[in-house]
C-alpha cells in the first residue's frame, strides 16, 4: 500500500467472503493470462486456452510468444472465447531499443493476428539518460501498433522511483495504452511502491489509459491489493483500465469461485 493511503474498511453489512467472491470475479475479467515460457510448445498453448474457457468466464486476453499466436486464435475461436484478446511481446524481455528490431516484431504480431503487444521499453537506456533514444523506440512501437491495444513495460523493479516517474511519463506522451510494471523475468516484478508512483503518473495525465501489474502476482489476495490501489487512483476500473499479467494467478482464483458454487 502506498504511503499515506488507508483503504476504508469493509461495511459491518458486507459479509467479508461475498466481498471475496465479487472481486474474485472481477479479477478474473483482468487477467492477461500468461505464458511465456522457453519451453513452451503446441500443447502449453491448447491447455492455456482450455483454462481460459472457465465456466465463470474468460480473461481480458491470453498472452503468448509470437510464434504461438495463430494456434492462440484457432483455438479461441474453437472454444467461443469471444471476448477474450490475444496478446503477444516485442522486444522481450532485454528491451534492447533496437527500432528495426521492435518494428519487425511488433508487425509480425500484428500480422498474426494479435490484438495487443507489450514492448518492453529501452529501461538500460532511460537510467543512462539517453532519453531521445528511448523516445524514439516508443515513437516506433507506437506507430508499429496503429490499431492495437499498446502496453509498454518499465521494467519497474531496476528503477528508481524517480526514474519510474520519468518512464510512465514518457510512455504515456509516445501515446501507448498501458504502463507495464514488469517482464516477470527479472529478479523483481510487480511492487505496490512503483504501482503507486505509476497509478500517480496515470492521474494527473488524465485521458484513458490503463495500468498493468506483472510479476510475481500469484495469489488473489496480492491481486486484490493492485485492483484497491487502482481504484484509490483511477476510481471505478475494468478491463479496460487494470490488467494483470499471470499465471498462476488464475487457478487460485478460480478455486476461491469453485469454492462459492
């Protein structure tokens, strides 16, 4: 929780487990569910997708290497998960800031069929202060992307919280859609501290773009705490203004909603 902040506590009225559940069932509309493995192959994909079709509904999107992203649709369509996005990566997980690189991927993504990409934002650069450079692979995501949703990782646990600011702050004037914490490949991922000065950057910019917490969310209950201080921040948000970027996330929250059937 950030500091300063106190979340009001829960109405006499509303019973504690209720509460559970209904954010339980929101959540679960906020995952991006994920893998990203090296060992991924076809039967991760088909089995990623067959948990994504849960009687309680399906996540904001599925996420997945680029080279898996036309069986991610085949199979979408197979199981009727229309609402459901297909996310892919570019530049991940180093974020070289190499343009050819980020254009190249971003439109073999798109040209897949992906909905939404995470790039991974040129962090090396930004904490030497080679700021144009980091401008300018922005400015190439973004125009690689016309169309689809954009999420751009900080990379948040290698930055101070000064230069986490700074970075939210140029990722949302290069126009993307979300600020992303992590890659989930480093030794630190998702931190409310940089949730915080994120959410922060998000509010006082105004408009309509999201935020993204990835990294090591594995229970509800850490889930719960990134949906409270997005509400602290944004106010009422869905899909549309949180994600969260898991995997085994998701089957802790679909055993808190088995356990309410």
């Amino acid at each position: 929780m950030c500091a300063g902040s106190v979340w009001p506590p829960l109405a006499e009225s509303i019973d504690p487990a209720s509460e559970q559940i209904a954010a339980a069932q929101q959540i679960l509309r906020c995952i991006d569910l994920t893998s990203l493995g090296e060992s991924d192959d076809r039967g991760r994909i088909i089995a990623l997708c067959a948990q994504a079709a849960s009687p309680y509904g399906s996540p904001a999107a599925i996420c997945v290497y680029p080279e898996w992203i036309d069986l991610a649709c085949t199979e979408r369509q197979r199981l009727g998960l229309t609402s459901m996005a297909i996310a892919s990566v570019a530049d991940f997980p180093d974020g070289s800031g190499n343009r050819g690189r980020i254009e190249r991927e971003c439109h073999r993504a798109v040209a897949a069929g992906a909905d939404e990409i995470d790039v991974v934002m040129p962090w090396r650069a930004l904490i030497e202060g080679r700021l144009d450079h980091v401008r300018l692979a922005l400015r190439t995501a973004r125009e690689a992307t016309v169309g689809k949703i954009l999420k751009v990782i900080l990379e948040s646990g290698e930055l101070t919280s000064a230069q986490v600011q700074l970075a939210s702050e140029l990722v949302l004037q290069s126009g993307a859609d979300f600020l992303k914490t992590s890659t989930g490949k480093r030794a630190i991922g998702a931190t409310p501290a940089a949730a915080c000065i994120m959410l922060e950057v998000l509010r006082e910019h105004g408009g309509t773009a999201g935020f993204k917490a990835a990294g090591g969310i594995r229970t509800l209950a850490s889930a719960i705490d990134y949906l409270r201080l997005a509400q602290q921040y944004l106010g009422a948000v869905d899909s549309s203004r949180i994600r969260i970027g898991a995997s085994a996330l998701w089957q802790d929250v679909i055993d808190v909603l088995d356990s309410a059937r």
